[in-house]
C-alpha cells in the first residue's frame, strides 16, 4: 500500500523520535554515571576551551579528530559534560536519516527502510555510539559518504561524484587517521574502475587488461585517467595531513603531535592501556580472537548483510573490489597495529557499506523473496552484533553492554564511574583553591567536574613552575594511584610524588577513590 | 534597360565560370528577400572571391580605381544613406561637370543606380571601385550618426550602468575614508591593526576560494546534463531557423582572416540564414587588404567601424548592431572554432526555454592546450570556468559573467539592454549582470566554442590585466548603489556578485602578500615577523593561505575531468605559480583603472603554431 505522505515528510518526525530516544537513553546513563573516555576526553578540551586560561589554539588546532571535537564543542553550549553525547545523539541521528533518505527512490525502499529502523533501534553498535560520546558516528557518516559518493561515480563516472568523494575521504581521514592507509586498498580498485570506463570492445576483465596494454593511445588514456584519478581522490586527504602535520610542526615541533601527544588525541594513551593486548588483566574469551586473517571472518560474523551483498554484485567487477579493499584494509590494521584492538566503529563501517552497495546494485530486483530475507540478516545482525560486543576486547565497549542491561533490567546494579567520586569531592573545595592536575590522564575528573578552573594543567604558563615548587603554587595535588591504569603517562606519577618528598613536602592525603588520590600540599 | 545589363553580369560571371545557373537563383531569390544587391550577395556570401571578380571586369577593359583617394562633396554625400551604400555598394562621390561621379562595385546598370541617377536628377559617371572601399569610405563619412549611438547610447539611456565614470564622488569618499582610518589606526596601534588586516586578508582569501569551490561542485553536478539532446537538434528543420546574426570584431588579425572562414564555413546552418559581420576599425588596412587579397569567396559582410573614441571591442560591437538582420545574435573572435551545431543548438535551446531567458552561454575552450605551460594552465582555468563555475552560478540563480565570446542573445532584448557597454573592458561580464537585473536570465547550452590560448607570457598579462581591470569596473559600476543593486537581483545574488566579481580582483591583489608573509614566516623563519605577528595569528593566516591554495589546486584538477584532459592535471599543482601571474595582472589593471581606465589592452591573436587539426590528430 502506498503512504499518502511523502517518503521525506515522514522521515523527519520519525528522525526526531529517534533523536529523542538517543538522547533519552544517553542521558539515563549519563546520569547514573556511565561516560566514555573519548566523550569526557572532548568534554575536557571544550571546558578548557571556554574557561580559558591555555592556548585556546592549541586546543582548536590541534586536537584530534578534529571534526569530532568541533561537534562537541558546539553543543557544549548546552552543558559541558554532557555536549559530547548530545553530539553522538544527533550525531547518529543524522546518519540515519542520510542512509534512510538515500533509499527514497529504491524499488524496495520500505523493507530497506525497516532494516535501517530496526539497525539504529536495536543493533547494539549503534545504540552504543549514539549514547557514548564517542566519536564513531562521525567516522560512519563520512565512511557511508564515502563510500555512497565512490560507488555513484563507478556508476555515473562524474567528476560531481569522485571529488565529493575525495572531500567526505578527507574528512573521514580527520574523523579516524588510521583512514588514511584504506587509500593504499583504493589503488587497484581505482585502476580497475579506470579500465572499465574504458571504451573497449572486450567483456572479459582479463582480455580488457591485455587489449589496454598493448594498445599505445588506450594505454595511454588508462594511465593518464588512472593517474587523474588517484589524484582527484588522494590528493586533498593527503595534502590536507600534510598541511595539518606542518602545522603541528610549526606549532608544537612535532609534526606528530596530534596523533602521539595525550593532550591532542585520547587514544594516544588508550591505545597503549585499555585498547592494548595484553595490558587489560581482566581479558575476556572473545567471540573470535582478534587476530590478522581472522578479522575478515569476524567482519563476517558481525555484519552477515556482506554475503547478500555479494550476491547483488556477482557482475560487478569494480564494485566487489570496493569491499575487498576494505576486508584487505581491515587486516592490514592488525598486522599494521597488532597489538591494538579493533574498536567496533571499524565494524559497523561494514553495515553502512552494505546499504551503499544495496543501493547502487543493479540486479538487486532478481534476487526472489529479497525483501524478507534482508530483513531476516537485518535480525540476524542484531543478535551477532550483540554476541561481538558482549565478549569485546575494548573493555569500553563490553562495560556500556553490561550497562545497558543493567538500565533495561534492573537499574540498581548501574556501576558509576568511579571516577565521579573524587570529581564531586574536587567541586567542593572552594574555587580560589588550586589543584596541579595532569590532563593527560586526568582529563575524566575535569570533565566530570565540569570545571577547570581550580586546575592546574600542563597547558598553562604556570605549570612547570608550580611543579618544581607546589607549595608556592598550589593547594593540592591530584595524582594517580596505583591501581590507575594510565599512571605510567601521567606527569604526576610515583617519581614526581618521591622528588616531592625528597624536596620536603608535605602532601596530606585528603580523598583517594580507586584510581585517585588527592593531596593537600602544606 | 535594368534587365539587359543585369543579365549582362550574370552572363559576364557564367561564362566566366564563376557562377553555376543554380547559383545564380539562389543570389536572385536571396536578393529578393532581403533587398540586398546582387552584386553584395555574390562577394559576402561564398559565391565569387574579390580577386576572380577584379580579375574578370579588368578582363573586360574595367580598371579598378582607389576611391579612398578621390574627391569627395560634402554636399552629395549629406544625401546618401549609409544603410542603402551598404546593400547596394553604390557612393555617389561628388558633382563633375553637371555630372555625378558615383562609386560602384559593379559598373552594371542596376534598379539602384537608376534610383540614384532619378534622385539627383543628373547623368553618371561611374568609377569602379573595390566594395571594401566604397564600404570604408561610406562609414567613415556617413556612420557618425551610428558610431556616436554606439558610445553614447548607454550612457544617455541609463548613465547609472555606465563606466565612463569610474569612480563615483561616494565611491572616492568611502575609499579614501577607509585608507585614511587604516593609516591613523596603523599610527595609532600599528600590531593590533597589522593584525586585523592580516587576520581579514587571509580570511576573504579562503572564503573567496571556499565559494569558489562550491560553485564548481554546484557546476559539476550538472555534467551529465544534455541542454539540447541530438534527438533534438535532429527535429530540426532547416526551414525553420531564423537569422542567425553573427559578430566577428576584429583589428589587425590578417593572419586569421583564411582560418576564420574555414571556421565559419564548418558551421552547420543554412547560408543564407546568415547574417555574419565582420566589424573592423577604420584605421585597420592590414585586415581590410588581407579581405581584399581572399582568393575564395568571403562569407561575410564587412563593416568599417569609423574612429570614435574609446576604441573598444563593444563599440564596435554596438556599431554592428545597426546593421544586423537576425533574429538571434552571438560574437565569435577571429581565432574561434564553434562546434559546428552551436547554432542550431542555440535555436533549440531558445524554443525550449521561457521567455525571460534572453541569452545562451556556450563553453570555452581551447585547441592548442599542449603548447606550453601557459597554454596548458589556461585551459585547466577556463574548463573549470565554463564547465563548473558558471553552470554552477545559473544552478544558485547567481548572475553569470558572460564570457568573452560565444554569447548568444536574442537580438530584440539586447537592443532593450542598450547593447555592450563601450566604456567597460570585459563588456560581456557587465551586460550580464545588467541583463540579470532585469529579471532576464542566462542559459548555458552543451556545446564549446574553441579558442587560441595565449601562449606568450607578456601577451597573458595584458590580456589578464584588461580582465581583472573590466572586473574591477563592473564591480564598482554596479556597486554604486548597493541598496539599489540588493533590490534588483536578491541577497543571493548580490553576495554572489561580491564573491565572484568583486572577490575575484580582491584575491589576486591580496595573494602576494600573504605569499610573501608565508614565505618569510614559514620557510625564511624571519624572527621580526613575530614580533609583530603573533603566534595564533600566524597560525590562521597560514592555515588559510595552504588551504586556500590547496583548494585552488584541487577545483583545477577537477576541471581536467569532464574534458578528459586527464594529462593536465599534474599541471595544477603549478596553480600558485600562475596565481603570481594573476596577481601582476591584477596589480597593472589596478594601475590602468587609475590612470587609463577604457583603454583596450589588445591581445595578439594567432601567435599558437597549433591547429585544430593537429589537435584533433593528437588527441
């Protein structure tokens, strides 16, 4: 039956529910003390931003991944600490409504659209990024621009839709660096794109390939489009990086600074703790090990709407080479950082390409009883994404599923974070007093706090001078304890706490929570 | 008597072997119709060249007299009409002896002469003349009346869109008011103001690019988009196409006369259907002899445009006007090469579209692209001009700049705009924007127009300085009131106009200086930079000029794209290179509009050893 209202027009309502239901959700959490690094990590940088007292450029320049950061900061007019998940509330929201719109004139547009509904409702990894705070969303809505923009030039072959594409690629890349190396992958993809394109009377790929090459003016053309090609698409992310990089280098000496400092980029630290192998004591039997040749079966598993897409693109050449680059671009990150997990963002990229590929599949309508068995994986999906996060390696992402239950079930069982504790105690000393803070790791209690302005932090003029002498800079010291995960990348660590001592401070310990301990300075 | 010696020239020019009895029916019908002279349709319409008619009358005992060179009463040629000397290529020169001493194409009695002889009631004597001559002769003693139209008629009907004033009293106040604030402030609190003008220049430098950029992805969304399809021009019939009026104003091409009719004769629309003109200035002999000296038939007229001063494209074009039949009328440079169904796409395009669509822009290009660097960075520049930008200008409803050439108007509605305006150097840009301020707008057809790119640097530069100067006019023409120009085409479309028009001056004048900064700061690391500049200052300033260039790369290297010129693109790294070239240009027109503000800055045509079927062979 069709809908008397516009495919558009009922969008927007439905859109704003699920916007409302994020947020709903986010905030439930949020309130019972659930954040996420990376979230409270954007929060902090938007607090140190409007409460001054550092380089604000440093802080807008600088910090990484920028788009990311610049969303929160825009809805940090809101609340400070909540602004990062608002962001990936509507964050999220957006790119549902992107994908759903993109379906409008798709011969099967409502089952398409059911599956996208009930994605977004229900598949833990997206529930997951839309009320984290973590910036995933983002990297998934310039991935499925991406994507969408590649496959419509395959199809159109305008230069509208590659350099679109080139755009939303270098936005990716400034959404989730690690992008960047998906350009090595997109190499023969493009080539073999360029060779189709070719006006050549041979359907074999193979008898293509040989007539090119030994055709002087054809192979001429190819490698000149080819090369045009290569540039339109890699030449604004790449030049961008570079520009960036040299402005890290002008600006802080190191060129590298956005990806390596922990005051520019929280997974500097991150990715040597928590998202390190064999640094969490707690690991857990993960659904499938995460191991180089074994991610493309774990991609399987998770995102099962891959092998109906394959189906659809049997005939398509240039379009199959597309998601093989991405399973080659997935393995090539474990062998490339094999001691860093996967985060779930990767994953769900999967998913997202699935709705690119359905949508610019040409022999989608043979497929019979396509719309059920669609729906049928769209299920399916919910259920393997649910068993991929529960037994994650990111302990981030197991402890939002553990909660998430916690918040269906039985909300009493809710673990706060416990760094919430010492945050609180630290809003209630007066603020005329100061505390010497390292940002580096502390950055979740200045979030939750909501406030810098008693801190102290590396970022400011007064630091290093508060840190040979704190007795006349200071009231209190905020300094990891031992349990604290991130103690080793602290300034503030065990050695600065013994040439404290050495030097005869006094440091009275007036609160300590599990990871922290508070000393007041005498 | 009109009929025996009629036939005689037919006869003469048959047995000659000049014209075929076919041929010969057609001149008659033609001249039937458009009461044009027998003799003026066999040399402007590719029957008979000057040379075989010269030829076959000094065969029959006729000798050629230099009319330039005769006597002339003021008395006599007060009478003649030049509209009537110009159909029937006859001047009655002076009074001899009770005798009147006319100047004539063809010494063959026609109805005209008689006319002539009944009117000043006195026996002929008859000089035989070279028609060019009698046609220069004509316009420079009678077209007074026409030329002073063509400089003045603008300016008398609506003195505001004119540029013979460049700047206006409130123009010179707010400018020196501005520079006057800036000195005192800069005196005042020199960093802080260093400051502020650095921050604004780099910012309007990106800005200005980042649009740019828009309009060109705006423009590329429309690249598979067929404004006439060949299914359409296929439904055409011949029969049904109006006169096509086509302007070719020209000064000192000789060297391009031969290739021009090559050109005209590859267009694909009926002969007779056209009305093409080529408009050359009284003091240019080298193309009038190069006309002359044409060993195969012309397909144009000539006409002689008489001195007047400024000596500019669109007076010559607005003295064309006067003397224009058709019904729909575009301008080509002596060196274009149109596909050759532009035409008939025009009409099509026409028909399809609502009335208030008054003109058709078709793409430029270039044919000796591979010739140099210079070559080559022009045609990335006009692929991404004519393909993207200004498509995307008509997707935003933005007024479009016309370019140069190629510009197809509907001849009553450019009449009502008051033709080109003769004081303004890029003319067309101007007449676009007036044309869009009265509710009139501009379509854009899938047809290309290729042109001779200037491969000579210092050609370039006076070419690019006449440009950005004819920017710089327009911009400060239409921007004397601003309340005025907001009501007349939108807020769009004058933000539009301030990006595109005025931005485009700005940018290339801002550009070295923000290089310079760069380089002293960047590369040089010169410490008293910092003194003045800080950090974060610096910091945006830089960010805006790499971006700002990195963009202007980039919308280079997508232009290569819809044209398939995929070997150019590497050529677009050298973007900042030719921006500096810009910038020259910009700074010797800013000069220019102060000192000589309608002087034309000739470019050299036909300086490119490449041809268009060289070209076609190398592609």
């Amino acid at each position: 039956m069709k809908s008397l209202i516009p495919f558009k027009n009922r969008l927007y309502p439905i859109s704003a529910v699920l916007f409302l239901y994020y947020l709903a959700l986010a905030y439930a959490l949020f309130s019972k003390g659930v954040y996420s690094s990376e979230g409270l990590f954007f929060a902090e940088k938007a607090i140190l931003f409007s409460n001054g007292g550092v380089d604000r450029l440093t802080i807008v320049g600088l910090t990484f991944p920028q788009l990311s950061f610049f969303s929160t900061w825009l809805f940090s007019i809101f609340h400070s600490t909540f602004a990062p998940f608002i962001a990936s509330a509507v964050g999220t929201t957006v790119l549902f409504y992107i994908i759903a719109n993109s379906i409008e004139t798709h011969q099967y547009k409502n089952w398409l659209f059911a599956g996208i509904l009930v994605t977004f409702l229900f598949h833990p990894t997206f529930l997951f990024i839309a009320v984290s705070g973590k910036s995933d969303y983002m990297m998934l809505l310039f991935f499925y621009l991406f994507i969408s923009a590649l496959y419509k030039y395959f199809k159109y072959n305008t230069s509208y839709h590659i350099s679109v594409a080139s755009i939303y690629f270098t936005m990716l890349v400034f959404c989730n660096f690690k992008f960047i190396w998906l350009a090595l992958f997109l190499l023969p993809v493009i080539f073999v794109a360029a060779l189709q394109s070719m006006q050549i009377a041979k359907s074999d790929p193979w008898e293509r390939i040989a007539f090119a090459f030994n055709s002087l003016s054809i192979r001429r053309k190819l490698g000149n489009k080819t090369f045009a090609v290569y540039l339109i698409v890699f030449a604004l992310p790449l030049t961008a990086i570079f520009a960036f990089r040299l402005l890290n280098e002008t600006y802080t000496g190191d060129s590298n600074y956005f990806l390596d400092s922990p005051y520019a980029n929280y997974l500097a630290v991150i990715n040597q703790s928590e998202n390190f192998t064999g640094f969490a004591k707690d690991q857990v039997s993960s659904f499938i090990t995460e191991t180089s040749f074994l991610t493309t079966i774990k991609i399987l598993i998770y995102a099962p709407m891959i092998l109906l897409c394959f189906s659809v693109f049997k005939s398509n050449l240039r379009n199959t080479f597309v998601v093989f680059a991405l399973f080659l671009f997935m393995e090539f990150l474990k062998i490339k950082y094999p001691d860093v997990f996967l985060q779930v963002g990767f994953y769900a990229a999967f998913i997202c390409m699935c709705w690119g590929i359905i949508l610019n599949a040409q022999n989608f309508k043979n497929l019979k009883y396509m719309g059920q068995l669609y729906l049928f994986i769209i299920i399916l999906q919910l259920a393997t994404g649910y068993f991929m996060m529960n037994s994650s390696s990111v302990p981030e992402e197991r402890k939002y599923v553990t909660e998430f239950k916690h918040l269906i079930f039985d909300q009493k069982l809710i673990t706060p974070d416990e760094d919430g504790t010492m945050a609180k105690y630290i809003n209630n000393i007066p603020s005329t007093k100061t505390i010497l803070a390292d940002d580096a790791t502390a950055y979740r209690i200045i979030a939750i706090s909501s406030s810098c302005k008693r801190f102290l932090i590396p970022a400011q003029k007064t630091f290093l001078a508060a840190l040979a002498s704190p007795r006349d800079n200071v009231n209190y010291i905020l300094m990891p304890s031992v349990n604290n995960p991130y103690q080793n990348f602290s300034l503030l660590n065990t050695e600065a706490f013994d040439r404290f001592q050495k030097d005869g401070l006094t440091l009275t310990k007036v609160q300590q929570s599990k990871n922290w301990i508070l000393y007041s300075v005498l | 008597m009109t009929d025996t010696y009629l036939e005689s020239l037919e006869d003469l020019l048959i047995s000659a072997g000049l014209l075929t009895a076919e041929q010969l029916a057609h001149i008659n019908n033609f001249s039937r119709s458009n009461q044009l002279s027998f003799i003026k349709i066999a040399l402007n319409f590719g029957y008979i060249s000057r040379k075989q008619f010269k030829k076959c009358l000094e065969e029959q005992g006729y000798v050629f007299i230099d009319v330039r060179a005769e006597q002339i009463d003021a008395a006599v040629m007060s009478q003649n009409d030049l509209m009537k000397v110009d159909g029937n290529l006859i001047l009655p020169l002076r009074k001899e002896h009770g005798k009147l001493v006319v100047a004539v194409a063809s010494p063959y009695i026609t109805d005209d002469l008689i006319e002539i002889q009944e009117k000043f009631g006195m026996e002929l004597v008859v000089l035989v003349a070279s028609d060019l001559d009698i046609l220069w002769l004509a316009h420079k003693l009678l077209g007074e009346k026409y030329v002073k139209s063509a400089v003045f008629e603008l300016l008398n009907r609506d003195p505001d869109s004119s540029a013979l004033v460049t700047f206006t009293q409130k123009q010179l106040v707010i400018i020196f008011s501005l520079i006057g604030v800036v000195v005192v402030a800069l005196f005042l609190n020199f960093i802080n103001t260093s400051i502020i003008i650095n921050i604004l220049m780099s910012t309007f430098f990106l800005i200005a690019i980042v649009f740019k950029l828009y309009l060109a992805l705006s423009g590329s969304k429309l690249e598979l988009y067929q404004a006439v399809s060949k299914k359409e021009l296929k439904g055409i019939d011949n029969d049904d196409l109006p006169v096509f009026t086509i302007q070719l104003p020209v000064y000192k091409e000789d060297k391009l006369i031969r290739k021009l009719i090559w050109n005209l004769q590859s267009l694909d629309y009926p002969r007779e259907k056209l009305d093409i003109k080529l408009l050359i200035e009284e003091d240019d002999d080298k193309t009038l002899n190069a006309v002359k000296d044409l060993d195969f038939p012309a397909i144009f007229e000539v006409i002689v445009v008489p001195f007047h001063m400024p000596k500019t494209k669109p007076k010559a074009c607005n003295y064309g006007l006067h003397f224009s039949r058709g019904e729909y009328l575009t301008i080509y440079d002596a060196e274009d090469v149109p596909d050759t169904d532009q035409l008939k796409k025009v009409v099509a395009l026409f028909r399809k579209l609502p009335q208030n669509y008054i003109c058709i822009q078709c793409a430029l290009n270039y044919f000796n692209r591979n010739e140099n660097f210079l070559t080559r960075m022009f045609t990335l520049e006009y692929s991404y001009w004519f393909d993207y930008m200004l498509p995307g200008l008509g997707t935003l409803d933005i007024p479009i700049p016309l370019g140069g050439t190629s510009n197809h108007f509907k001849m009553k509605n450019l009449i009502e705009l008051g033709g080109w305006d003769p004081f303004n150097v890029t003319e067309d840009a101007d007449l676009g924007i007036r044309a869009f301020a009265k509710g009139y707008k501009v379509a854009l057809v899938n047809s290309t127009t290729y042109e001779e790119a200037n491969n000579e640097t210092f050609n370039w530069i006076r070419q690019r300085s006449r440009w950005i100067k004819g920017y710089m006019q327009t911009y400060l023409v239409h921007m004397r009131n601003p309340a005025k120009l907001i009501q007349k085409i939108g807020w769009k479309g004058f933000l539009g106009f301030n990006f595109f028009i005025g931005a485009t001056p700005i940018t290339f004048l801002v550009y070295p200086i923000l290089l310079l900064l760069f380089i002293s700061y960047l590369v040089f690391d010169i410490q008293n930079i910092k003194t003045i500049f800080p950090d974060w200052v610096l910091y945006i300033s830089t960010f805006n000029f790499i971006i700002g260039n990195i963009l202007m790369i980039y919308v280079n290297m997508i232009a290569v794209f819809k044209r398939r010129y995929y070997e150019l693109i590497l050529y677009a790294i050298t973007n900042p290179v030719y921006w500096l070239m810009h910038s020259i240009s910009a700074y010797k027109g800013l000069w220019q509009l102060i000192t000589k503000p309608f002087y034309w800055e000739k470019t050299n045509h036909g300086l490119s050893k490449v041809t268009t079927t060289q070209n076609q062979k190398a592609e």
